[in-house]
C-alpha cells in the first residue's frame, strides 16, 4: 500500500461510512410506521454516520504526523527500551496498552496519538513527565490521572503540575468510538 494510498484510505471509508448512515436514515423515514425494523435502520444509520465521522476526523488528525502504527484486529503493547518519537498508534478493535516508565523519550515536546475504534486504550507514565492528555469516548470510561468521567461524549482534558517546566512533555490525544481510556503517572522512578 503506498503512502498515499494509507493516507486518503480512512476518510475515504469515513466518508462512505457517513453516507451509507444517510441512505439509512433516510430509508428509515419512510411513510411506513415506523415499528421494530424502522427503530433498527435509525439505529444503524445513526451509528453508521457516526463511526464515519469518527473516522473522517481521526484521520484528518493524524495525517500529519509522521509515524504511524496501524493495526485492524488485535492488540498493541509496548516493548521494555520502547524509544517514543512522533507518533500516530491506532487500532479497529482490540487495545492498546502501553507502559513509558522505562522507555526512551526525547527532550522537549513530544506528540503521540493513541486511536481505537472499539476496545481499551491503558497508558502509564513516569511520574517525572510533564504531560497533557485530551481523552475522548463517545461512549466508555475515560479516567486521566485521577480525573473520572462515564458515559456518553466524554470528553476530558488534564494537564500535570509543573508541565511547562519539564524538560521532557508528551502530548497525548486518546480517543475511541466505544472503549475505555486511562492514563496514570506511576512514582517509580525512571531507569
């Protein structure tokens, strides 16, 4: 698959996606009661059009970063030395777990964006790290650094003390369609 391809392929199925909602929905309106079949065609182009924009604008906020890990099915995890760079890691279904206590990052600013459409995002981090996380489940748990929210659209932001003072800061954007997220600083020190 060329470069270009694997960046015009997820808006590309977002936008298909959406419209495939709309043609849904618009069958659904019929002039027929709407019973059982009628509630279940609304449901699914509902869902329809928001996994599509879901994935229209996850892929308009990755495509400019530079390093990407894409995975359909499956789990990711991260591995003991990992050396974190710029980075885009998404998944369709399954979870992305990642440990950073022990692994190399850069110093100065540094972005990863974390992307699954339905599973478990789970993120530790050193305590001695400046970081900022935006989270955000349209439906799941999302739970950053001691701050918990449930339900529908959650939508959380946290920054840790101390941030712009650090000499090492990750930027971290999480985001699933039906999941959970978490992020907790951990004290142990790093290697």
């Amino acid at each position: 698959m060329t470069s270009r391809l694997r960046d015009v392929l997820p808006i590309t199925v977002g936008t298909y996606l959406v419209l495939l909602g709309v043609i849904f929905l618009l069958d659904s309106t019929g002039t027929h009661p709407i019973g059982v079949a009628g509630l279940v065609e609304g449901a699914i182009g509902l869902a329809m059009v928001a996994l599509g924009v879901l994935g229209v604008l996850a892929a308009l906020r990755v495509r400019r970063v530079s390093r990407r890990l894409r995975r359909a099915f499956g789990h990711v995890r991260s591995a003991e030395g990992w050396s974190i760079e710029d980075a885009v890691i998404q998944t369709v279904m399954g979870d992305i777990q990642l440990d950073l206590r022990d692994a190399s990052l850069p110093e100065g600013d540094t972005d990863l964006t974390l992307l699954c459409w339905i599973g478990e995002i789970h993120v530790v981090v050193p305590a001695d790290l400046g970081l900022d996380v935006t989270a955000q489940a349209i439906v799941g748990t999302v739970e950053v650094m001691g701050v918990r929210e449930e339900g529908v659209i959650r939508d959380i932001h946290v920054r840790s003390d101390g941030f712009d003072g650090s000499p090492r800061r990750l930027t971290m954007r999480l985001s699933t369609f039906i999941g959970e997220l978490s992020v907790e600083q951990d004290g142990r020190s790093r290697r």
